[in-house]
C-alpha cells in the first residue's frame, strides 16, 4: 500500500533512493520504524511511502490497516546513501529483491521524469508473481521507453518459465538478462543474502556498484550466557544475554529506545558507552574503548557495559 505524506515546514527534503523514519504512537507506546521513499521528489511537495503488511509487524499493520487520510504521523529527516549522482553517463542496472524494489523505484522514477537519459534494466525478484510491486507501471515505462527494459524473475521454480525468469541470482542468469553487465553502473537492494550474492557476482566486474541490504546478514555469535548492562542516567541495571543486540535486549526489558532502521543505517540508536566491550553483530569485531558511540541495534554485549542511556 502506498501512503502520501505531506511533510510540515523543518522537511529538508530528500534524493531518490533515501528512506525516512516514520514514527506513530500505537497504543501509548511510540513505534518507529525506516521506510523507503517510493517516488521521486513531487511537484506538489507531498511524499510517498509503500508499506507492506508484515506479520506481527505494529507499524506497518497500523499504516495498512488503520491509518486514515488527515492521521498526523511523525518523520525524521531523509537518510542512505544509495542514491543516483546528479550527473553520469553510461548505462545503469538496477537489481531489487522483494521490498527492496522501494528505492528502486523512487530512483526509476526519478530518472523516467528526465525522459530516461541513460539506458536502465532493473532485474526484480520475487517469490510468487503475485508479490511483485508497481509490476503494471513497470511494464508501462518499458513500453513507452526504448531505453528501459524489466525483467521479473521468480526465485520459487516454475517449469513454465525459461531459466532465466526463475531461481535465485546466478552468473549465468544475470549475463543472460544483462550481457553487457560490465559497463553497467549497479545498484542492488534486497534481502542482506541477496546484496551479498550480488556483490560477489558483479563488485569487481561492473562500471560501478552500490547496494543496500534491507535485512542483516544472520550472524552466529558463539558466546553464551549473560552481562550486566547499567543505564546511568536511568539508575538501572539489567541482565541481558551476551549475542542478542543490545535494542533487542532492551526491548525484552520493557524498555522503548529510540529506533528506526533496525539495521544500523539511520543512526537512530546510537547512544554513549561509558564502559565495557561490544560485538558489531555484522562483522563480528569487538569494541572496548571507553567513553565511545555505539548503535543499539547492530550491537551485543561482550562484557559488563554502562551505557548513556
Ligand atoms: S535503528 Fe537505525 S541504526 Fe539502529
């Protein structure tokens, strides 16, 4: 579903590609959550977001389910990296994973707006035909732009459709869709096993290669058992198990830190550490210095911590 938001006077405004923090308050608890900006920057001001329905998900059950046209909602500035260059030349790729297309999408349309200047393919995977977004749209642009073609590719096999059109990404798919793959500019959004599928195949082969990954990697911390994590301006201090990040953990805690992008992009949590070492959950690496910044959300627990909180 995709909701239109007409932001107040402090919006800064934002490029195609970058996501906001979208904040409701559900039940007296205030629920934050990243979300892509789905269509390019919009004469009359207003700006869009596309919410899929997830299962146990408050917010965007809230969004889908309850939010009625005139609802205040509140949103944070425009945030990510993953944007076009307001100029550039040579052919682009554009490579989208489930909801992973968002981005994609604002960027699509953005260039479509200029009339399609640079040739684009956008390769789009899905489970089942019927989750892919924008599909009808998407095959209008190809339609009317020469410069621009659509590939829609099932990851579930399907005997009916050629190999290409089916299956998780490959070499072999990707140099049939794209043959000419290594004079394109890549951008890749999707699942964190998807991104890191795609750098691998076209990080060193393509012109160019950026990519945003909408779920971390799952990463097994070996370390068991627990620590005590003091909140010093709160007084508190709680056990919680070493290997779970440190938002989750606080979270089962009954505590509601800040948050938005859950995976260490939008800098939401990011709070003071007095003491104590961490484990980036992404990389694995450890961090002990004193009096540094952590991200709750792509943080464990390594040793007792007092954190700012
Ligand atoms: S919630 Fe976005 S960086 Fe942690």
């Amino acid at each position: 579903m995709t909701l239109l938001l007409r932001p107040n006077r402090h919006w800064q405004g934002f490029t195609a590609g970058q996501h906001i923090n979208v904040s409701v308050e559900i039940n007296g608890i205030r629920v934050t959550r990243s979300y892509s900006l789905s269509d390019a920057p919009r004469a009359d001001g207003r700006i869009a977001i596309t919410v899929k329905a997830v299962e146990g998900g408050r917010l965007s059950r809230h969004l889908c389910d309850d939010a009625r046209v005139g609802d205040v909602v509140g949103i944070g500035p425009a945030f990510g990296e993953m944007t076009l260059p307001s100029t550039g030349s040579g052919p682009l790729l554009f490579l989208a994973a489930g909801s992973g297309i968002t981005p994609l999408m604002a960027m699509l349309r953005s260039v479509a707006a200029l009339g399609m200047p640079r040739p684009l393919t956008l390769v789009y995977w899905a489970r089942i035909a019927g989750e892919f977004c924008f599909a009808e749209e998407l095959r209008g642009l190809a339609a009317r732009h020469a410069d621009f073609k659509v590939h829609f590719v099932l990851t579930r096999a399907d005997a009916r459709l050629p190999d290409e059109s089916q299956g998780r990404v490959s070499e072999q798919q990707l140099s049939t869709l794209v043959p000419d793959v290594a004079q394109r500019h890549v951008y890749a959004c999707g699942p964190g096993g998807f991104v890191e599928s795609v750098r691998a195949l076209l990080a060193s082969r393509a012109s160019s290669f950026k990519s945003e990954a909408f779920t971390p990697l799952p990463r097994v911390v070996e370390e068991g058992g627990t620590v005590q994590v003091t909140l010093a301006r709160r007084g508190q201090t709680l056990l919680v198990p070493r290997g779970q990040s440190l938002l989750a953990a606080l979270e089962d805690a009954g505590l509601n830190p800040a948050s938005g992008c859950r995976m260490g992009i939008c800098n939401t949590c990011a709070c003071g550490k007095r003491s104590g070492t961490t484990r980036h959950l992404h990389t694995n690496t450890t961090q002990s210095e004193p009096v540094s910044a952590l991200r709750l959300c792509v943080s464990s627990a390594a040793s007792d911590l007092v954190l700012d909180l």
